[in-house]
C-alpha cells in the first residue's frame, strides 16, 4: 500500500468553507506523535520514520505504531506506510526502548478530516509551525502514483490552495530545521 499525499501551509478559514460546501466532515482529533531514532540506522539519512501516534478525540484515545518509508515521489510525500493499533501504548514503547530505538522529538497537531472525492482532506493545527492543510488517498501499486497525485493537485486547486506550493518535509523535519535555527 502507498499513501499519495500533498501537504502545504494554508490559512484554515477559507479552506474550512469550501470544505463545509463540498466535502464531508468526518471528524477531528489530537494526535501526539513521538518519533523514535532507530539503533541499526540514521532515520535522518535513509527518510524513514517509526512512530508511536496517541489519537484523541471525545470519546477515547487509540495509540498506534507506524512505519514509513523513504519518499518514492520527486512531488509529493508519496512512501510505503505500515502502521497499526496498539492496545497497549505503554507496552509497544517498552518493546521500542528494549530494541534500542530512543524518542528523537514529539509533534503535536489538532486535525480535523473532510472526505472528498476518495481522498482525506485534513486541516492542521501543528505546535509551534502553524497551519497547514493535507490531502491524500492510497493506492495499490506505484503505477497509480501519478495519476493519484495529479488528481490531489487538482481538488487542492478546485479548494483554492496552489498545489506548486506543496512541502515535502514533514512536521517532525519541519520542527527539527526550526530548532536547529534557533540554536
């Protein structure tokens, strides 16, 4: 499985009302992410990521753990993702820790998901970076990547977002540059 996605930084309120018009509302959480530095291999050198992801939102909190891997696409943030829940968060940082593997840095976001056109649409509050908007979708095969991307390209424009503005990094890269600035 591969998850197409384009994310940008994007002013939130004129996103959020073209999405109430076009797009279902699905629902909104807080997610903490904390991102591990493996024993074996530089994360950093390689592009891959292994979280541990808290998703709260009314009604519970689910902790999943996730691989992704290097980036496949020159535009997008396209990669082989595996993640899963786990029933107890707590447990899965222990067998991480047991392995060697050492939390790098924490993101922390307010999302809320639109669903339009079978793709997930989400627009994000990240801690100390700002605003941000979101669309993806996944696919089978890395032949359906382009045709998937062009069509996120198209519906953030049809949004009013410029899709050429598209970031590759992601947050934790993002907050890790602006910490090495301040520094």
């Amino acid at each position: 499985m591969y998850e197409v996605e384009l994310k940008l930084r994007a002013d939130h309120d004129p996103l959020r009302e073209r999405l109430d018009a076009r797009a279902t509302r699905v629902r909104s959480v807080t997610q903490t992410d904390t991102y591990y530095d493996a024993p074996h291999r530089d994360f950093a050198e390689t592009d891959e990521a292994v979280r541990v992801r808290v998703e709260r939102d009314d009604d519970e909190s689910v902790a999943k753990l996730t691989y992704k891997g290097p980036l496949l696409d020159a535009e997008s943030k396209t990669r082989e993702e595996h993640e899963t829940a786990v029933a107890d968060e707590t447990a899965v940082r222990g067998i991480l820790d047991g392995l060697g593997f050492e939390p790098a840095a924490t993101v922390e976001k307010d999302r809320v998901f639109y669903a339009l056109d079978g793709y997930t649409v989400t627009l994000d509050a990240v801690t100390d970076l700002g605003e941000f908007v979101e669309i993806e979708t996944e696919v089978e095969t890395e032949a359906e990547i382009p045709a998937a991307r062009d069509r996120a390209r198209d519906l953030l424009a049809d949004l009013g977002a410029d899709p050429d503005e598209g970031i590759r990094t992601s947050y934790l890269g993002l907050l890790l540059s602006k910490s090495d600035t301040q520094q």
